[in-house]
C-alpha cells in the first residue's frame, strides 16, 4: 500500500517542474506545514495520553522544521530577502497559501486523526514529486520531509484503525470526523491532480481496513485557500501566533 | 473480609523475614550500592520512593503547562521550535519516571488518578503563572536550574531505576537551562522593552525557585518537625544526600554571578557576598507564600488541575478505543493461531 503509484508521482514531478520554480508553490506547501505546526502545537499538554503529547509534538516538530527550510527558501527566490519570521509573522492572511484543512481549530482526537491521515498522505505525495525540483533547497528540504511525512501518514493510519475498529463511540465519532473533514479534501485535490489519486486511494484503503465507511460528496467545499482566501478561524491564528512577534517591531528573540 | 485479621499467613509475613530484608536492604545500603525493583526492600522505603518519584512525575506533566502557554504565540520560528521541543521533553521526563515507579508495582493509571484528585502533589513553582516570553526564559534559568541542582545528587540515588531516570533527565534538562539563560540573554540586550520584561519575570520567578529546595532544615516552620525527621530518613536510605539549605545556598551561589553576566538584578536587598562564609548571604524567604501555594491558594493551582483534568478526561474515549482494539486484535490473533 505505501509505495503504489510513487513511480508515476515521480514522472509528474519532473514535469511539473519542467520551467522555473513557482515562489508561490513553495510558498503554499511551507504554509500548510507552518499553519499546521501551529495546531498541532495546541495539542501539547491536551492530548489523550503523553506518549500522545510526545507523537503530536513530533509531527509538529517536523512540520515546523518543514516550514523553516521552504520559507527561508522563498524569500531568496522570490527576490524580496525576507527571511523566515518576516515571512511567518509579517504577512496579513491574504498573502498566507495553505489550504483551508490545516487552518481548522482543533476539534476532538478523532477529528485530528481525520485530518492527519488526509493532510500527510497527500502531503508525502506533493513531496515525492519535489524531490525532482530543479531548485536543490526544495529538493533537499523534500527529501527530508519525505521521510518524516511517511511517518505521520503511518501514525494517523494506526490511530484511525484503532479508533474505526475499538469502540462504539470511537467509531462513531471517527466517522463522523471524516464527513467534517470531506469539504476540506477538494483543495488537496485540485492542488496536485497527479498525487491525489495515489492519496485517496491509500486511505480509502485505511478506511476499509478500519471498517469505517468512505464519507459521502460534500455538499459544500472549501476553495481559495491557495489564492490567499481563507475561513474564519484564520485570522485567530494569526493574531495569536503574529502577535508578540508584531508588538515590538525590529526586535531579535 | 481482606484478611489482615488473620496474621501472618506465611513465613514472609513473620517478623524473621522482616528482620532478613532488613539485613539484606542494610547491607546494601551501607555499602552504598544500587537497590534494584528485585531487591527486597522495607515498605517504608518503598512508599518513600513511589510518593517521591510520582510526585516528580507529576511536576513534569503539569510543568508543561506553563510553557505550553507560549507556544503559540513563541516571537520567532527557532524559539518556537526549541519551546515545542522542551515541552515534548518534559513529556518524556514524566514518562521515564511513571515507568521508574512502575517497577515499583504501581501503575501510571493509578498514579494519575490521585494527582486528579489531589491526593498527590506536583512542584508549587508550576502554580505560579507565565504572563510575558520573558517567563519562559525565567523558568529555563532559574526553575530548571534549581530542578537540577536538586537532582544531581538524585542520579547517585540508592534506588537504581530512579537514579539511571535522573542521569537521562538532568543532561536534558541542562539544555533547557542554557536555552532559558539564552533567552534571557537576549531579551537582556534587546530593547527597552524587551530588557524591562526579563528583569520583571526574574523579579517574579527568583523567590519561588528558592522555594522549591524545600523548607529550611532547621525545623523552624510550622511543619518543621515532621520535615527535618522525613528529611534524616530519607538521608539515610540514600534518597536524599543533601539537606535543603545546602542546595538552596548552592544553587544561589551558582545564579548571583550569572545573573551580572546577564545584567538583570535578583530582586534582593540582602544579597551580598559573605567573605567568612564564602558564600553569597541572601534574605529572607517568605515561607508563609510557600505553604500558601502549597495547600492550594496559589494563582493557578486550579487552573493546572483542571486543565490536567480536563486532558485526561477528553482523552478516556481514545484510550478505551485503544484497549479494546488491542484486545480484539489479541482475540484475533489467538483464533488464527
Ligand atoms: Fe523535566
Ligand atoms: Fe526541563
């Protein structure tokens, strides 16, 4: 299941970066991994058990780290030499790329394995193909990340079939955390139509594998996340996380 | 029934087997050797060790929260990497040392039941809340500092499996030392402002880190008679090696010096330099906070519960979900088999 389609995911990596590296692409895929290290960090001191604490942690650890090398980068190439915190915590949030899914507010475990399986399985998709980027900084960041995102995927797929296949409640609230999430998935799509499919298809898998039924068509998605469009819950973020930063303009921490 | 109306039922509940432990445990403990969870071991030590660990566990989960505070909100990518990682360690010190009780017989469940309830405590320091970045700098430097100065002597404890939890524990925790000092450092040179909220988190945090080394030795507190008898007990079994005083004057002519490299000022009149003693002289501690703080009116003793609390019990789906996953997956496993 881990490796189906990585060949194909490799091809369309090279030519999708057949021209000059797009700062805007960079720039989306170091936002979900920044907005989401800013969720993951509110599970610290919450999560079901410490080694819980110590797992999310981790996974936004990395995420974090992710987002430090792709922002750094894309301050060089597109020309405006602003570094990591300028561009984490100086931007406004229509200038942030991510999508919609990684700027939800925390919901229950359930909802954060959804979100997990989902986000890291089309994550580590769009980073195989990176790793063919003709900038060496993004290649290598990817090559790294490669490795961390496949071991995200995996700890959202054990949790997901723990909790499709433990009890009563945990598969009930399991389910209904993949329908909450379902309008979130359209924007993963719609960004790489080449790993998408090679994604689905490993977590519709899970999802089997979990007995837990795949969620039916939202009536209603999620869009413009990649133009800088985003939900209400975004601006709270930011004023939480761009705040102290903001309040004392020029300063080093 | 439970059958303590009985008797002994066997030999091992017969004063010989008590007199044969206690020769046993003597002996070790006089040649300063480790007591390892086989060793047999008198209940009183045992207890000593189980409340002593848990509670030491305990203070590292609730102590993630004050700097759990900060991590959204961390001024810079790289302080809140460094923060998202010590907090994570702190995780894994509470963890190192649930498993050390584990070998004890007791069980992690069981323990973070009575800190829910109250029946155990955690550190006070943790009841004290971080209102600025500069407190997280305030409690790499001054509450990790002490933590350690309190927990050397531990990795030379005479209970093995607590002793080898300490040696890994205090090498992170020197880290964290030096990333709070580091902050510090920084806020210290920045600007006005940023040098205004160091000195304030130092003017906040320095008293309550000399109260964690405990009540003076000297037994002249309320509690003082039962502190100073616990205190010589736990000496003597090679828990504890060194009194509270001395560590606390340790730890503070360890900080004074730091403290004028950093440039702020210990908020403390009495603080001078004592030539015959060789040690700095400090004022006095205002010990009526601590046992405020300690029985519970302190400004965030609730708060902490209830956030530890609240954790716990959001989390009880997900861990029943678990168990009964194992288990089924267990059953499964025997069927093919
Ligand atoms: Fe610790
Ligand atoms: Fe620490």
């Amino acid at each position: 299941m881990t490796e189906a389609g990585s060949g194909a995911a490799t091809a369309a990596g090279a030519s999708r970066h057949a021209g000059r590296v797009d700062p805007l692409v960079v720039l989306g895929l170091a936002d979900d991994a920044l907005v989401y290290a800013q969720r993951l960090g509110e599970w610290l001191t919450r999560a079901p058990e410490i080694e819980e604490d110590m797992a999310l942690g981790n996974i936004g650890l990395d995420l974090l780290g992710q987002a430090r090398g792709l922002l750094t980068r894309v301050g060089e190439l597109d020309g405006t030499g602003r570094d990591e915190d300028a561009l984490a915590f100086w931007r406004d949030e229509r200038e942030f790329r991510n999508v919609q899914l990684v700027e939800r507010p925390r919901g229950d475990f359930a909802h954060e394995m959804a979100r997990l399986l989902w986000f890291s399985a089309h994550r580590l998709e769009r980073l195989r193909q990176e790793q063919q980027s003709p900038d060496e900084v993004v290649a290598g960041v990817a090559g790294k990340a490669v490795k961390e995102v496949a071991y995200h995927r995996d700890h959202a797929t054990q949790w997901v079939l723990r909790l499709g296949d433990g009890t009563e409640e945990s598969r009930a609230r399991m389910q209904q955390a993949l329908v909450d999430v379902a309008p979130y998935l359209p924007e993963l799509t719609e960004d790489d139509p080449v790993g998408a499919p090679v994604a689905r298809e490993y977590v519709e898998a899970v999802l089997a594998e979990a007995g837990l039924g795949a969620p039916p068509e939202p009536r209603w998605h999620a869009r413009g996340g990649r133009t800088g469009i985003h939900s209400e819950a975004m601006g709270f973020l930011l004023a939480e996380m761009q705040h102290l930063h903001r309040t004392h303009p020029g300063a080093s921490w | 029934m439970d059958g303590s109306q009985v008797g002994p039922l066997n030999a091992a509940e017969t004063e010989d087997y008590a007199q044969v432990v206690e020769e046993h445990f003597g002996g070790l403990i006089d040649a300063d050797q480790r007591i390892e969870p086989r060793d047999a071991m008198p209940a009183a030590y045992r207890d000593t060790l189980v409340r002593q660990m848990a509670q030491h566990a305990h203070s590292e989960i609730i102590g993630m929260q004050p700097e759990g505070n900060w991590i959204t909100r961390a001024p810079s990518l790289r302080r809140k990497a460094i923060l998202m990682a010590k907090v994570q360690d702190e995780a894994g010190h509470g963890l190192y040392l649930y498993s050390a009780a584990e070998t004890l017989g007791v069980d992690r469940s069981e323990l973070l039941a009575k800190l829910h309830a109250g029946k155990q405590k955690y550190s006070s320091i943790f009841n004290y809340p971080t209102l600025t970045w500069a407190d997280v700098g305030a409690i790499g430097w001054l509450v990790d500092g002490a933590a350690i100065m309190n927990q050397v002597p531990l990795c030379r404890c005479s209970y093995g499996p607590y002793a080898r939890a300490m040696v890994r524990i205090c090498k992170e925790e020197s880290f964290h030392q030096r990333q709070g000092f580091e902050i510090l450092w920084t806020l210290a040179r920045g600007t006005e402002a940023q040098r205004e909220m160091a000195q304030d988190a130092v003017d906040r945090w320095w008293w309550p880190s000399l109260m964690m080394f405990g009540p003076p030795d000297t037994g002249e507190n309320v509690n003082g008679a039962a502190t100073q008898s616990h205190t010589k007990q736990s000496m003597a079994w090679g828990i504890k090696r060194f009194a509270n005083d001395d560590l606390r004057q340790k730890f503070v002519d360890m900080t004074v010096p730091q403290a004028e490299k950093l440039g702020l000022t210990l908020p403390d009149p009495d603080l001078r330099w004592s030539e015959e003693r060789g040690h700095w002289d400090f004022g006095e501690i205002d010990w009526e906070e601590f046992w405020r703080v300690l029985g519970g009116d302190g400004p965030c003793n609730a708060q902490r519960l209830a956030h530890r609390r609240q954790a716990h019990e959001e989390g009880a789906w997900v861990r029943e979900a678990a168990a009964a996953y194992a288990a089924k997956h267990a059953a499964r496993g025997q069927g093919a088999a």
